[in-house]
C-alpha cells in the first residue's frame, strides 16, 4: 500500500507548529520584558506648578510627619524619569502669576513638565530651583495624583513639608504660613473645553480659583495668609 504525504507547504507548517510551541515560553518572557508604550502614554500628564511668597508670610515649622527628600532622581526644571520640561509661559496658569505679582505675592517659581507616571522612576523626588527657592517635590498617582513638597527659601533654613492631592483638570491650592503653591495636572491627550466666543484678552488677564481642598480635615493644615484674589478654601 502506497503512503500518499502531504502537500510540502503543509509539512513546514507542522514543523512550525511544532518549533513554535517549543519556543512559547521564551516568546512570552520577551513580550514581558518589553515597554509598553500604550500603557505609558495613558499615564502622562501635564503638569504646572507655581510656587509664590506669601504676602507677610513667617516661617513656621508644621506639626505632623511629611516625607523627606533623602535622594533625587532628578530635576523638575531640567528633567528626570517620566519628566520632561515644558516651556512655562505657554500653560494655564498665567493668569494667576499676574494677579499674584499685582497683589504683591512674590513668584519663587513657575514650572511646567509632561509627567509620565508610567515610567520607572517618575514617582522619585525631582529637584525644584528658583527665584528664592530650592529643594524636592515628589509626585506619585494613585486615584488622586499626590504632591509632597521638601523645600527651602533662600533666607531660611526650616524645611517646607507640605501634601496636596488633586484630579486632573482641577488647580489645587497647597497652602503655608511662608509660602503657597499653585498645582494643576492636565491628561496628555484629553479634549480641551471649547471657548464659547473668540476673546482678544491676553493670556494673563483673570485668575482660575482654585477646587475645594480634596484633603480630608486631619491632613490639613492650619491656613495662612492666602492672596484676596485666591479664595480661602481651608
């Protein structure tokens, strides 16, 4: 009786078959080991931050345990893992430096990064520089995205400990008898609100207020002196 073998093609697809399931395991620890660049993107942000004297503002060191920068691992100004600087002026918040330089509130430093949470590192502190000020912030993301603050004034030594959690889209007020600081995250990629009509206002011409404070009223500290132009939320 005469045997009658498959097609040729047929034959090497077996054997493909065959060498594939044998190499499935490496297969499957390759895809593992590789970035997910989907993934990552979900996670980035725009991310700004102002930092401003207040006006009669003291130094005070707050009751209560905050984090402290032992390392960084890398600079909000410069960049990091998952920081990317961002040209500061072209963001969401100069109107509220210029109705904070009209009340009188020194601007220490105005900062603006795309922050992918997904990259490995970006939950590290990041070194802050500016006009009087110098130290870490770290951010990680979690249901909220967490701000903690490790700073120093140029004429002061006491350290600025400070937690904000806040939602995208949303300016979080973190408040300081010395100092307050101005945090907005915005997701890459998320629609912009349309304008309702064309304005030929500048930038710089009314203040966004500030959502109500997100902290539960045990992690929040005592209120200082905030500018009439930001409201008291605390």
């Amino acid at each position: 009786m005469r045997h009658h073998l498959p097609p040729l093609e047929h034959r090497i697809i077996v054997t493909d078959m065959k060498s594939l399931t044998r190499l499935l395991p490496t297969l499957a620890l390759c895809w593992l080991l590789l970035p997910l660049p989907s993934l990552a993107a979900s996670g980035s942000y725009v991310m700004e931050m102002v930092i401003f004297e207040q006006p009669g503002g003291h130094n005070e060191i707050v009751a209560g345990e905050r984090p402290q920068a032992n390392s960084v691992a890398g600079s909000l100004n410069s960049g990091g893992p998952g920081v990317r600087p961002l040209p500061a002026r072209g963001g969401r918040l100069g109107p509220a430096v210029y109705t904070l330089n009209r009340k009188g509130a020194r601007v220490l430093a105005r900062l603006r990064w795309v922050h992918n949470f997904g990259a490995r590192g970006s939950s590290g502190w990041m070194r802050v520089s500016g006009n009087g000020i110098r130290g870490a912030v770290r951010l990680r993301k979690g249901r909220f995205i967490h701000v903690f603050t490790d700073l120093k004034t140029n004429d002061s030594n006491l350290p600025i400990r400070e937690h904000g959690r806040l939602r995208s889209g949303e300016l979080h007020y973190i408040d300081h008898p010395r100092i307050g600081i101005l945090v907005r995250a915005d997701r890459v990629g998320q629609p912009k609100p349309e304008a309702s009509k064309p304005s030929d206002q500048t930038e710089e011409t009314a203040p966004p207020s500030p959502t109500k404070d997100d902290n539960p009223p045990e992690e929040r500290e005592p209120a200082g002196e905030i500018p009439r132009a930001l409201p008291d939320n605390s």
